[in-house]
C-alpha cells in the first residue's frame, strides 16, 4: 500500500463499510456483550449501529478507507461531539437510536444504553472542554489485519492534529488494539467496566506535544 490509497470514504460506500466495520468487531468482548447473543442478529445489529455511526461522520468529511475498502477510520473533528443535552439529543436523533429496541433487542438494550453512557461520561471526565479529534470507528478488515492499513488510516488526521497542536481521543475495548494505538504515539488515560460482568474498555489519548518531543529525540 502506498500514500495515494488512503481516501475519503464515499456516501455510497456507507452499507458495505459498515458491513467491513461489523465483520472486524464480530469478537469484540463488549459487542458480544451488549449486542443480541445470537450471532446472525448481533451482526445484523453491528452492521446497523456501526453504518449510522459512519453515516453520521461522513458529513463532517473525515471518513477515511483504502481505495479496495481494506479498512475505515471515522474521525469526528473538535466540537462535532458535545456534551450539552440539546445536542446530545439531536445527535441521538440523526443516528436513529429511537430504533435501537429494534436494533439490538429489549433484552440487551440497558447494556449498549449503558455502555453508551459510561463511555461518554469518560470522555467527557478526560478530555471536558478541551478541543480534540474523536476516533468514533477504526477498523481493518480481518483479510488485512497485520499489514500497517490501519497505521496509515490514522495518519492523516495523526499529522493533522499535530500540526495543528490538537489532542486525539478514542475508546476500545481489546488489549489488541490498546497494543495497536500505543504503537501510533496513544496513550491509556482510563481502563474501567460498565459493570462488574461486563468486559472492560480503554480510553486513550494522543498528545500532539509528547509525541513531537518524542520525533526529535
């Protein structure tokens, strides 16, 4: 792979990359967890959650893929993502969760309903008013895991938030990826569960200062 492949994600390659997204997460602890134990509708729900997800930052245009769709990064710029309700309820709205009982089911729905919540109570705990880039969704597809697609997915907006002095934030939720991030210059600011059985998740950041000091070394 070389530096013209990474592209912007197209509107009309929304369905088929939330399918890649939801391929790549079918292991995933917390999915598993709060996602419909059958594994033909927790895929059905992935694909749904994780196609709205990019739908919804596709418009601010920082949606980025290979031009074979080897993987996807989903980047939300600084004061897309908010904690003020008004635009908490708005963006709830825009990604259809009035749709999740449906989705997920009744039966997992207070998990993912909790898992939204605590996730978004850390992030707003780490990063509070602080201007930064929010990684929503990162994904390689299983055939290209390994291959350095997802180090360069990153880059674009990595390079971008350096020049520009701003922070990157991101969740997940397997000591595989925490190993991946840390890789690309993140670092852990959180390792905590939405409940006493549930899997943990990860928070991690990317300082642009840190990791400029740490290039000229």
């Amino acid at each position: 792979m070389n530096d013209f492949d990474i592209c912007q994600l197209d509107r009309s390659q929304i369905t088929i990359a939330g399918e890649i997204a939801a391929k790549a997460f079918e292991d995933n602890p917390v999915f598993n967890y709060s996602l419909p134990e059958d594994p033909e509708l927790r895929f059905q729900a992935l694909t749904w959650l994780t196609s709205r997800a990019i739908d919804y930052c596709v418009q601010y245009k920082h949606v980025y893929t290979t031009s074979d769709l080897q993987g996807i990064a989903a980047w939300l710029p600084p004061g897309a993502f908010s904690s003020n309700p008004l635009q908490q309820l708005q963006m709830a709205l825009q990604l259809q969760f009035y749709s999740l009982p449906l989705k997920v089911g009744w039966n997992r729905l207070g998990r993912l309903l909790n898992f939204l919540s605590v996730t978004e109570q850390a992030h707003h705990q780490d990063m509070g008013d602080l201007p930064h880039w929010y990684l929503w969704i990162m994904v390689v597809h299983p055939m290209f895991q390994g291959q350095g697609v997802g180090s360069r997915l990153l880059q674009p907006i990595l390079q971008q938030a350096s020049d520009e002095g701003l922070a990157c934030y991101l969740i997940t939720s397997t000591e595989q990826a925490v190993c991946f991030y840390q890789k690309n210059g993140f670092e852990i600011v959180r390792n905590q569960k939405i409940a006493p059985n549930a899997p943990p998740f990860w928070a991690l950041k990317f300082d642009p200062c840190r990791n400029q000091r740490i290039s000229y070394l």
